[in-house]
C-alpha cells in the first residue's frame, strides 16, 4: 500500500473518530482542505474507507475489513511525528457483529477449526514450549537470560550467574503459567472468564512488583503515540467486550490472534498485558489442538512494529503472519 505521510496521517484521525474533511482539518491546520480531499479520495481508492451522504459535506467510514488486512510502512510506524491515538471503540463495535468468516483469511496455517479436537500437547512438546516460551517472552521485556540459562533453570533448577532475582522470577512465572494452563484446560477452550486471564496476570506477575487487578493508574507504551483507556470502569467493561469478541469465534487461530492483539491494545493491567496476551493465546491454542507458539524466531522489533500497526492504525496483517508462520 503506498500511501504518503500526509494520507496516513488523515487515516489516523479517521481512526480516531474524525468522519469529515472540515473535521480532520482542525486536526491538520497545516494542510488545506483541498489537500485532505485529495488524502481521503486516495484511501477511498484502496478501499480503506467509504464516503456517503450530500456530495458538498460527505461522511466517510472506515472498512475495517481493508483495514484490518492492510500492511504499513516502517517509516511510518517509526515516524516521531505521527498524530496521537486513542482507543478505538468502534472497531470492538465491528467485531461484536461482523459475520465470523470475514477473520478466516487471518487464520492461514494448516491449524484451524477443522483440527480444533481437543487434542492434548505432547509432554515432550510442552517441555521445549516452556522452555522456548519463557525464554523469549522474557527476552521481549528485556530479560537478559540465553536460551541455555532458561533450559538449566527450567529443567535442573540452575540459576544462571551473573542474572537478577527479578529475571529469574520472570522466567520461573512463564512455566508456572504453562502448568496452570494445561492443568486447567478447561478454563480456555470455550468461554473464558475474566478471572481467569486476572489469574493468568497474576501468576505472570508473582513477586516482580505488579499490581494485580485492573489498572488504576494512566500508561503510556514505549516508542508509541497511543493511549489506552484510563478509566478502571471502562477498562473492566473493555476486558468483559473483548472476551466476549473471542467466544464469537471458533477457528482457534483466530481467537489466539485476537488474544495476542487485543489484551495489550486494552492495557487492562498496570504491567505484563502483552505477556498475559502471549499467555492466553497460547492458552487457547493448547487447549483445542494441543500447540501453542513461542516467537522463538522473531525479533524485538518485528513484533513491536507489528503492534504498533495494531495500537495505531488497527491492521492484524503484522501479528496474523507472526503467528500464523509460528504455527506453519
């Protein structure tokens, strides 16, 4: 999609609740009106948006569908100077009513709902994802343990030299995770209540110093021009919208993708929502076909300028293909 800087930006406005020219023009002082018609028949030319109503003040919409699957530029996600967003609400609007099968391309490996069995991860499975995955989903938070140090302290109880008390923890918490998930399948594989992922929060976050419960505090997300939500109210009522979203689905990809997006674009918790996100779409995955995925193979930046395109112009393209390849 080759769209300029300008054309982006009016996206994000769009984005952000903007529905006309004049609008998105009080946003963008520095640009005539002209200019932001121009931006808004070239993203009604990708099909990103529609425009209806009297032709000399016309509405336009988003298609979240197009946007959804639309893939952006690094400089773009890179660039200091893009607009601010905001929580988007009507894209969980669209999520609640939108017919399922429009997410099935989004699910492109060779696990779906066909294969959706109730299998049972293999234990010796279960041994090399517990090891991959707390390795590399402490490594994404900064945690200096190799994959060697994870291997020894998982499976002989050595801890490594040289390694915090703090690091150690994070990574005894992602295996304690795992165990809670494959001893309570149940809890995953239809319906998932919110004290279940609060749970899932906590383990992840035992004696690292976060607070468990719903967040009371304003976040902000490193190397991101999003904001959550800050009221805990509607950070409750979000979290018990975005489970229900999941339940909607029954392809297990797809419910592990929108886990994995969903949970960190809410920022329920004060800290670890993207790990409890990583958590309970594997959760999801264990407990009808018996994988799950690690991102063993995928770097820092990768996945953070795939959430980036998630927090800020809502496109899964990013995240689908990380997992879906994962799962490949």
């Amino acid at each position: 999609m080759r769209l300029n800087k300008n054309t982006l930006y009016v996206l994000v406005y769009l984005i952000g609740g903007a529905t006309t020219a004049p609008e998105i023009g009080k946003k963008m002082p520095q640009l005539d009106i002209r200019s932001i018609q121009r931006a808004l028949e070239r993203l009604m030319d990708t099909g990103l948006i529609t425009r209806s109503g009297p032709i000399n003040s016309p509405t336009y919409s988003l298609q979240y569908q197009t946007l959804l699957a639309a893939e952006f530029p690094e400089k773009i996600l890179e660039d200091e100077e893009r607009p601010e967003s905001m929580f988007n609400h009507a894209l969980l609007d669209w999520l609640e009513t939108v017919p399922t099968d429009l997410l099935e391309p989004f699910s492109k490996s060779t696990t779906s709902a066909a294969t959706a069995n109730g299998s049972k991860i293999a234990a010796k499975e279960l041994e090399y994802l517990t090891v991959e995955l707390s390795w590399k989903s402490s490594a994404l938070e900064g945690n200096t343990y190799t994959l060697l140090d994870t291997q020894l302290l998982l499976t002989e109880g050595i801890k490594a030299k040289g390694r915090t008390e703090f690091e150690t923890q994070m990574i005894l918490n992602h295996k304690d995770a795992l165990a809670f998930i494959v001893e309570n399948a149940d809890l995953f594989s239809g319906r998932i209540s919110f004290s279940t992922v609060e749970e899932l929060h906590r383990i992840i976050g035992r004696n690292l110093g976060i607070p468990a419960g719903v967040r009371k505090k304003i976040v902000k997300i490193s190397a991101s021009n999003y904001t959550p939500p800050a009221s805990p109210q509607q950070l409750r009522e979000g979290a018990d919208r975005i489970l229900s979203i999941i339940d909607r689905f029954t392809d297990p990809v797809i419910r592990s993708l929108l886990a994995l997006s969903l949970i960190p674009y809410l920022q329920i918790f004060e800290d670890g929502n993207k790990r409890t996100g990583r958590m309970l779409a594997n959760a999801m995955l264990i407990s009808t076909i018996g994988r799950g995925f690690s991102l063993r193979k995928v770097s820092a930046r990768e996945l953070a300028l795939a959430y980036l395109a998630f927090y800020e112009f809502n496109s899964l393209k990013q995240l689908s293909d990380i997992l879906n390849v994962e799962l490949s």
